[in-house]
C-alpha cells in the first residue's frame, strides 16, 4: 500500500473514534497497523491471545489487546519525505522549570536517602512535562517519529476509551520466535557527541550490571540456556546508552510466567522490584499509566521458506509457520491529552546518584522527544 493511502485511513480511524495501533519495527522498512472494527476494550488473560498488546507499569492491572481476528491489517514500505512535516506545533511548557527542576530533584535525594537506610539498592524516578501543541491529527507527529528515529520502536497507539499515546523507544523486553528468545539490559545515559567511544562512570556501569543480573536470575527457572553478550554503548537518538544483549531457548511458552518474571525490570522500576515499586508509587506525583509498560506484537504468525526464488516451487513447498512476540519497553513516549502532550522522563537511582546531574538526564530526554515537535 502506498504511504498516503495508509496513513488516510488511520486518520480515519481516529476521526471515527476507533481503537488503532501503527508501528514500526527497529531497523525495518515497513510500517504496520492494525484497525480494530469496534470500539470494544480487549484485555489479554494469560498472553495465549494474539494480536497488539498494550501494558501498564502497574502490572496488577491489565493489559489492553487489539486483536488480530477482529482488526484489518495494513501496511506499507513507502519512503515518506520530510516535506510539510516539521512546521505544525508550537510548543510551550505548561509548569516553570525551575519548579519542575526542584521538585524532581527533592524527588531523586528522597530516593538516594531510602537506599542509603537499606530499603533498596535501586529505584527509576520519573517526571511528567507537558508540552502545548496546535496539532490536530497525531498522525503527524507518527510520521516524524518514524523519519526521525530508524533504529527505534516507533508506534502510534489509540483506543478512545483510554488514550492515545506516540513513542520511540530504543528498549527490547522480550522477543521470541517459537521457543528461542532474546532481551536486553539497557541502562545509563550519555548525550552524544559525534562518537561511541565514551567513558562510562561508576554510577553508570553499576546500574546496567544492577539490571543485567537481574534479568538473569529472573529467568534462569524458565529456560534451557542463556547466554549473556559483551556490553557495548549504543545510539538512540541523540543519547548514548549501555547494552546487554542476553538470549537463549525457554522452556516453555508460559508467556504469562516469563513476562512476570521480566516486567518490570530494574530499568524501569529497580531493585529488588517490590520494595522499589513500592516506593515510586507512593513518591511520585503522578500515574504513569502506560509509560514504563510494555508493548508490542503478542503471538503473530510468520510464514518462512527456505528458498526466496518463487520459481523453486519444491524448495517453497517447505514453507514454515512460526509463532512470534515482539515485546518493547515504553519509554520515549508521550501521552496526547487534547491541545497537549505529556511526556515522561525517567532514569535509575543508586546510591552513587547526583540529583543535579539526574535532572539534566531527564531534560537530555526531553530534548530528544521534542525533536519532533518543532
């Protein structure tokens, strides 16, 4: 389908007031959506269900579907173009700086204060800033994140009866493709300045062997083999990050148990994660909602061939069907409220953190969000 025809009948679909989802996979051309027929609210129950799923931070609460066998599926492969798609918001923000700076800042010494009396190693605090648009269509801004960020997981997800939210998130939780799967460890942040020969502080590696070990031991009763990459420092957007890459085969498909075990990791939450959970939700000012949840593809089916030449009609008669989640983690992401949008800014806490510096990560995040703003 070509990219105008794609992108009108989404905006139809929110103009409808229909649940939708548009999305893009890390490093892939094509642009997918599924368009839910109804305005139903699906909720998964035990992750058999396949279609797109959409998760809270809080996961005693549930998850949202879009299901596959009760949406249209479109896409398309089109290179869209820059022109008309930079010069449609203008952009304010609704709260002072400083008072933003200051709260935050009492926010993360709060938490330095819990880890220093032994209540937890670890904790992610996070901040709400909202920003004023004019846009009228989210659409828009889908575009510019996909134009914007190649490497990402870029989505635009709708469903009137509980919000639109827009990302660009650079985390994996969890892909599998019949029983082998692959997640990461990602954690500490660096702007980037033309290179990705960096040095990382003590802060910074500790906090991404925090999240390593710990997806490691989470998992060990749930799989075969595992097995754990060298770290290396990766670009998302104009950010540097540290990541782990640790993959093996489960075994078993007990989504349910395996996501327990990983969401939410100590990237997003902490360590250990009930009593760092427990904190943020009493300490921070706000419901994050969707933002440090999870999202993605939920049990799709992939037909594979050996052979890629259609004239080897033997070799295509071997064709496979294999079942596969592609799971994110939401960060880099903004909630549309009417003539605004929230974004969420986060980043993890130990007890080497400075409050001053944990500040100007949140604002290096947001400049990365606002990007495609302006």
């Amino acid at each position: 389908m070509i990219s105008d025809d794609f992108f009108e009948q989404i905006t139809e679909h929110f103009y409808a007031s229909l649940p939708f989802v548009a999305y893009r996979k890390p490093d892939d051309a094509t642009v997918k959506a599924l368009l839910q027929t109804s305005n139903d609210v699906f909720t998964v129950s035990d992750f058999t269900e396949s279609g797109f799923v959409m998760a809270p931070f809080e996961d005693k609460n549930d998850a949202v579907l879009i299901p596959l066998e009760t949406s249209k599926f479109i896409s398309t492969d089109a290179v869209m173009s820059n022109r008309d798609e930079t010069a449609h918001n203008s952009l304010d923000i609704s709260a002072s700086s400083g008072m933003m700076k200051q709260n935050h800042i009492q926010l993360v010494q709060k938490g330095i204060d819990a880890i220093n009396d032994a209540q937890f190693d670890k904790v992610v605090l996070s901040r709400q800033e909202a920003v004023l648009i004019t846009e009228s269509n989210p659409v828009a801004i889908l575009k510019r994140l996909l134009q914007t960020y190649p490497t990402a997981f870029v989505y635009c997800w709708c469903h009137p009866k509980i919000g639109l939210w827009l990302g660009a998130t650079p985390e994996t939780l969890l892909k599998v493709e019949n029983n082998r799967f692959k997640t990461m460890a990602l954690a500490g942040t660096q702007e980037y300045k033309n290179t990705l020969e960096v040095v990382w502080d003590k802060k910074e590696q500790g906090e991404q062997q925090f999240v390593t070990d710990y997806i490691v031991d989470s998992l060990q009763s749930s799989v075969s083999s595992i097995q754990v990459s060298e770290t290396k420092t990766v670009k998302a957007g104009n950010l540097l990050h540290l990541k782990t890459t640790i993959s093996g085969l489960l075994k078993d498909l007990n989504f349910k148990a395996v996501i327990g075990k990983l969401h939410p990791t100590p990237a997003v939450c902490g360590v250990p994660r009930n009593a760092s959970k427990t904190f943020i939700l009493k300490e921070e000012s706000y419901n994050r909602e969707f933002y440090t949840g999870f999202l993605g593809e939920l049990n799709f089916k992939e037909k594979t061939t050996r052979n890629t030449n259609r004239r080897n009609v033997e070799n295509n008669a071997y064709a496979t069907v294999k079942t596969v989640t592609n799971l994110y983690v939401n960060l880099r992401c903004m909630q549309w409220q009417d003539n605004k949008l929230l974004l969420y800014l986060g980043g993890g806490i130990i007890k080497d953190s400075n409050p001053e510096a944990e500040w100007e990560e949140t604002v290096s995040k947001a400049k990365v969000m606002k990007k495609v703003l302006q």
